[in-house]
C-alpha cells in the first residue's frame, strides 16, 4: 500500500463467559507509531460484543527515514482479557494493622499484607487471558531518483546560437518503489501559478502543502529554457526523461529553478516541490583589453609610464639581426610600442656587408664575431628553394604580443597592420605581420601570439597601427589596439680626435711633431659614438710604408715602421655617447731621408710641411664599423725623426725619481729646447716649493750622443742678451755653466735655485713654465765664429775686451 494512505482493519470481541470481562490493546515498539486501536479498552458484559478499528497511519511515525513501513507476523499488538473482580472486602492485614500496639505486631501485619497481595495477583492471573495480535503491513512513499541530481548545465555558447550548435540536454526522473507515479514539471520561482516560491503557501487538511497546480501544454517555457514534456506516469522500474533546450542571447548567464512534483512522495521530502537547476551562458567572445591587458600582452617587453619618445632617446639598442635580443617599450601614456633604433638594411654600391675585414673576427670580450649574422646575410641574398615561410632579412627584428581569450568560448581575432607613417615610395613598409598573425583562432582561456617583423631599409622612422578585433565580439573586449613604432638607423662611429683634416686626402691625421731617433711619444685616436645603436669599430692597418705588419695582445706594429697602435686589428664595442681611445705611439729608430735647403738648413714651417713624402714616417689606418657599410674611412699617422746630438738625462721629479728624456738639439735644427714635445714634462727641471731666500739645488746630465766635440753655455745670473726669459733668470745658477763634450762623453750639471722675491713658474696657464735656453755649437766652428748662435757673443766679448 501506499505510505500517504491509511488502512482500516477490524476486530470484534464477543464475552462468551458466566462473568463480565474486561479487554486492554497494548501496542509494542513499531506498533506505537504507525497502528492505533480505538477503542483500546473496555468491559464486556457475558453474551455481550465490542467492535476495535486497528488503524494503520504511517504519517504519525516520528522516524524521518520510515518512509517504507514492512511489518511480516509482527507479534506487536496484544490483547488482555481479564474477569471483572469482585467488590473489596476488609482484609485481614488491614484489620491486623489497625490493632497493632507494638513494633511486633506491626511486622506481622505487614507481613500478612504481603501475602495476601501476592493471592491476589495468582487469582487474577488465573482469571486473566493475553491473546497476541500478529499484524502484517508493507506501506511505502514514492521512491524516485533524479539523473544528473544537481541539476542542467548548457555551458557557454555563443549569443543567437543555433539548436544544432548549443543541442539538447536530458534528466531522468526514475521509479525506485513499488507503484507507479505520476510526475510534472512546473516554474519553482512562480512565475505560473503559486509554485513553491511565490505568494502564500496554501496548506490541506493534514498541515502539508497543497501541490503546485499542473501546467498545461507539451512543454514549459522558463525564460531561456524550454522544458518537455510537461508530465507523464512512471512505472515501477521505469524512467522518464525530460528534454532542455537553451536560447542564448546577449552576454550574461542565464540561470532558473525547474520544480518537479511526484506524487504520493513523503511529505517531508521537498514538500513545496523538487527544486531542479536549469542553468546555462551566453558569452560574447572576447579578448584581454584594456589598461588592465598591458602586462600580459606585453609580457615580454618592458611596460613604462613616461613618453616613449623621451625614454628611448637616451636608451641604449644593440645591432639588430638574428639571435639578438629586442631592447623594445611599450609606454602606458602614449598607447605606443617602441622597437627603437634597428638597424637598416642597406648596402652602399661597391661597399657589401663584408665591409669589416676578416681579423675582424676578434672582439673586446668576445673572440668571435656573429658568425650567424654572416650567415643570415649570405642566405638572405642566396637563391635557394621558396621556403614556407620565407626567411626574415639578417636584421629584421620580432615582437611577440600576447593576445588573450579570457572567455569560456573560442574566439577569432583577425589582425591588421596600417602603416601611419614612413617612407611614401613604392618599397613595401618595413612592418609586416609574420605568416600566421593575420588570423587567430584562440581556444577558451589560452593564448596565442602576433608576431611583427620589422625590417627598416631607410634611416627614417616608421608607425602603424596594430588592431586586433574579435570577430562577433562586443563591448571593450571585442577588440585591442596600439601604435607600432620604429626607427631604422646604422652604427655610427665619429673620429673626435684628432681634429686635423688633410685637405689633400680629407683624412683625419694624427701628426707627430719632429722626434728624436730613440725616444718616444704617444697621441691617441678617440672614436665617438654619435648614433643610437651600439657600434662595434675597428682599426685596422690598410698601409705602412717600407713594412709588414704583425701584432700582438692588440698591439699592431709593423716591422719597418715606427709606429705602434695599441688596439689596432681588434672589434670595440662603443656604447651610444661614450669614446674608445687608441693609443699610437710613435718609436723612430732611424731618420728617412729628405730634402734640405742650400744652406745645409731645413726650410721654414711650411716649406717643411711640404717636403717630400718619403721623408716622413706614414702610416694609413682603416676605420670600419660592423653593419654599416657607409662607415669606412681613412685615418692617417705623419711623424718625422731626426737625429739628435746631445741630450738631458736623469732629470728629477717630484716624486724624488729620476727620468731619462730626450732631445736637446739636432744637427740642423735650430730649436734647442724642444718646446713642441708631447710630453710637457720631457726636458722639464723641477724644484720643490719653498721659502723666498733659501736655495734649492738640482743635478741632471748632460750627453753628447754624437760623433764630434761639442760646446755648451748656460744663462749667466744676470740676464743674457740672446735669453727671452727676462729678469726672472737672474734666480737661477747653472755650474759648470760653459764646457765642452766630447762624443760619447757626459757631464753633470748642478743648478741652484734662491729666488729673491715670490714667483711661480710652471703652476698654471697664466703661470707657465721659464725656459732657460742653452747654446751649443760645434767646437771648430765655434772658434772658427762660424755658429750663428755664438757670433753676437763673440762680438761683444770683442768689444768688451779689445785685447
């Protein structure tokens, strides 16, 4: 039978006895809950009957899980059947009670009453009968089971999907128990009728609410759902399967609660109706937009807040091509992405990239040059078989930018490139999208990138615009769009120093003044760099007169040349704004011939500048810069040697050492002090700072490096007429102050300093060093008053003495 239902059976009892009888129902255990005998008890006269209804209700069972009551001979209902008894006489324990005077005699009156209870119970045992009910039940509530039991999910689809596209979903609703059912579908929100959730719920007679009202029609509409059939009978064992369809439109999700109400199911179970979740999205595709995309999209470049255009003026950009890293910036304020300076793609006619010798192999750091930038040059120009996708020119560069899909549907995005600005001939623009980025087709919560190629041919800049929009797709995530910049530029490399210029050979010319057979100076070439990418330079010897190269730890000398250039023959990198400094150091170890004047002397200044070539020393220098083929130029050495005759030695410094320097005067020059050295401090004497009045002395050597005798005079203390260093001599003494030399021979020389009134020499520019001259000439001809340096003083030594 059903548990929602209440079954009557009867029971008659007939007195059969002399005497009246008196009947007792007791109900045991399961019994107390779902059985009730009315009436329970009573007396029957003899000959006399009673009809008992035994009720079976199993809604009065306080067990929530006794949903199925089964009882098989359940020895749970008795029946007691007893005489009536007789009127009460006085007993004698009573009596016996009511006498007693002693504690003796008021134990065995309560001795006498137990006895005489304990009689009674045996007679009435004896005038008594239990008869045992046996009751048999199977009661049950509708047992179903609902497949899947959370409820319906469409998942995403796309707005205005078609049936085909979104399908169909199904739940069951299947019969567990023992009897049919019959099962409907109605709006658990109210939206027909009361349901479950809306207005005041409206109770029976027993307290449980009234069952939502039956929908009619095949199906049941709840807002984007449509739900079929309405209802059916479900057998024992059987299923019925109910079918959801979804309609997708606008972008949002869509979400309703289906009621379901069985019939003669447990009150207690749902008894406003089975809530059933209907739920499904209609999602817009979409990508990553906004301010809040930036990071992501570009992950793998930098991200800053300022103008792009100042932060990349002063940014450091390697030459670009393959395997190198992109120093780009995408800047938040301009909505623009940078790459900066790349290098073009340029070849000067005659000029290819090979422009860089083959030492150029070397590198400051770095022993090998880019091997692979070689080969992607020699495979950019070859002719080898269409490749899919084409190779990307030597120095092109890529960006990645990551685009998004953050729904929970597949999106296409198709992508364009405008170009906003740049080089208006008929040359492609150098950004392109790579093979591939055109059209995305981009997975539910994945990614996947557009590539650009940027590959500059001009020394211009270059904008396009990159739009990156959602087929379908609405709102701000339909679409994502920013401004590509770039710049094509070349390694550049200036020469600072030095700053001559040949008018004849428009080369850069480091020149050396005369120097002394054995002796040494030093120049530097300073290279610049003037542009916005890192430059790699290199010096190499294209020339050198009367000589063949080699080198060592990045010195290159040549074997019959004086010079040295330290770093000649190695690749430098030279930072944006920063100088690379050569050393070039100048060693004659012979004098080249050349041209002098009939009287045995050479010309003046610019009769020497335009002696013969081979009478200086020459060496010509190559200047390249790697990826720039526009980049080579000439540098040029100049230095001329002469001999020298006698020379200062072990001069002191300051720092208490002792210096061997070099020329004093040659055979045929006319300077005697060498004044245009390199080295200001060459034929320097320098004295300690001190009080005026005490005198500080220094000794050096002089010697006579040449082949003939030779005479010397130092300043007098008074001021000599051929002496231009004035009364400021006057604190100066010099002993021996006249001698000769013969060759190979040598003298010290003392000098006293004790100046009479303060004085600087030496300190400053508006303090420099005093000359003090000294006068040579050959022995012969000095007595001979042949020496243009010793005739004036010879002539007033005539007239100061006529004798």
């Amino acid at each position: 039978m059903k548990s929602t239902e209440t079954a009557t059976r009867r029971i008659v009892l007939t007195n059969n006895g002399k005497y009246a009888a008196r009947f007792d129902f007791e109900l045991r255990r399961l019994a107390k809950e779902v059985f009730s005998v009315e009436p329970s008890s009573g007396e029957l006269e003899p000959g006399a009957a009673a009809e008992c209804a035994v009720v079976f209700d199993v809604s009065k069972t306080s067990d929530p899980n006794a949903r199925r009551a089964k009882l098989v001979d359940a020895p749970d209902i008795v029946l007691t059947v007893a005489e009536l008894e007789p009127a009460e006489e006085q007993s004698a324990s009573a009596l016996a009670l009511a006498s007693a005077r002693t504690k003796k005699a008021r134990d065995a009156a309560s001795l006498l009453e137990k006895t005489e209870a304990a009689r009674r119970a045996r007679e009435k045992r004896a005038a008594s009968k239990r008869v045992v009910v046996h009751a048999s039940v199977d009661a049950s509530f509708a047992e179903y089971a609902l497949t899947p039991r959370r409820g319906v999910d469409f998942g995403p689809h796309l707005p205005g999907a078609e049936f085909e596209a979104v399908g169909a979903r199904f739940f069951d609703v299947t019969n567990h128990g023992a009897f049919p059912f019959e099962v409907f579908a109605f709006d658990y929100g109210g939206r027909e009728g009361d349901g479950g959730g809306g207005g005041e719920v409206v109770l029976d007679e027993r307290g449980v609410p009234a069952p939502p009202p039956k929908p009619e029609g095949e199906s049941l509409s709840l807002g984007a759902f449509v739900v079929s059939p309405v209802s059916g009978v479900v057998e024992p064992g059987s299923k019925l399967s109910f079918e959801v369809r979804f309609a997708p439109s606008d972008d949002r999700a869509f979400s309703e609660l289906l009621g379901l109400h069985v019939e003669n199911r447990d009150p207690r179970d749902q008894p406003l109706g089975i809530p059933y979740k209907l739920h499904g999205e209609s999602v817009a595709p979409g990508v990553d937009a906004g301010d809040a995309a930036v990071a992501g999209v570009f992950e793998e470049h930098e991200v800053i807040e300022r103008d792009i255009d100042a932060y990349l003026e002063g940014k450091t950009f390697l030459p670009s091509g393959p395997n190198r890293a992109v120093s780009a910036v995408y800047s938040r304020r301009d909505g623009a992405f940078g790459f900066g300076a790349v290098t073009a793609e340029m070849e000067a006619l005659g000029v290819g990239s090979d422009a860089l010798p083959a030492e150029a192999a070397k590198t400051e750091g770095d022993d090998s040059l880019d091997a692979e930038t070689k080969d992607a040059d020699k495979d950019g120009d070859s002719s080898a078989a269409p490749q899919s996708p084409p190779p990307l020119p030597a120095r092109a560069v890529t960006a990645n930018f990551k685009i998004s899909n953050p729904k929970r549907v597949r999106c296409v995005v198709d992508v364009a490139l405008t170009p906003l600005s740049g080089d208006e001939s008929d040359t492609a623009f150098p950004m392109a999208l790579l093979p591939g980025s055109e059209t995305l087709v981009i997975e539910p919560r994945t990614h996947a990138f557009v590539s650009v190629v940027f590959a500059p041919r001009a020394l211009q800049k270059y904008a396009a615009a990159l739009a990156a929009t959602v087929r379908d797709g609405a709102g701000d995530a339909s679409s994502f769009k920013f401004e590509v910049r770039g710049e094509g530029a070349l390694p550049h490399v200036a020469v600072a120093s030095p700053a001559f210029v040949d008018p004849e050979t428009g080369a850069p010319t480091v020149r050396f003044t005369r120097t002394a057979v054995g002796s040494k100076k030093e120049k530097k070439i300073v290279l610049r760099n003037d542009g916005a990418l890192v430059s790699y330079a290199r010096v190499d010897v294209s020339n050198a007169k009367n000589g063949d190269s080699s080198s060592s730890g990045g010195r290159r000398r040549f074997s019959a040349s004086p010079f040295v250039v330290v770093g000649a023959g190695v690749t430098h990198e030279i930072k944006p704004g920063h100088v690379k400094a050569l050393r070039v150091l100048y060693e004659p170890r012979e004098v080249s011939s050349k041209k002098t004047s009939s009287s045995g002397l050479p010309d003046d200044e610019n009769a020497h500048d335009k002696e013969n070539e081979n009478s200086r020393d020459v060496l010509d220098l190559t200047l390249a810069v790697r990826e720039n083929p526009f980049e080579t130029r000439a540098v040029r050495v100049v230095g001329e040697a002469f001999a020298p005759d006698v020379v200062f030695e072990h001069l002191p410094s300051l720092g208490g050492g002792s210096r061997v320097t070099s020329v004093v005067r040659g055979d045929d020059d006319d300077d005697v002090s060498d004044s245009d050295s390199d080295d200001p401090d060459a034929n320097a004497l320098r004295f300690e700072d001190g009080p005026v009045g005490t005198t500080r002395r220094a000794t050096f050597s002089m010697t006579n490096v040449s082949a003939k005798p030779w005479r010397f005079e130092w300043p007098a203390g008074d001021t000599d007429a051929d002496d231009t260093s004035g009364a400021e001599s006057n604190a100066f003494a010099f002993v021996p102050r006249v001698g000769h030399l013969p060759p190979g021979t040598s003298t010290q020389i003392t000098v006293s300093f004790a100046p009479k009134e303060p004085c600087a020499h030496g300190l400053d520019a508006e303090h420099p060093p005093l000359e003090m001259l000294v006068k040579l000439a050959p022995v012969k001809a000095y007595y001979e008053g042949s020496h243009d340096a010793f005739r004036a003083l010879k002539d007033d030594d005539a007239e100061a003495d006529p004798d």
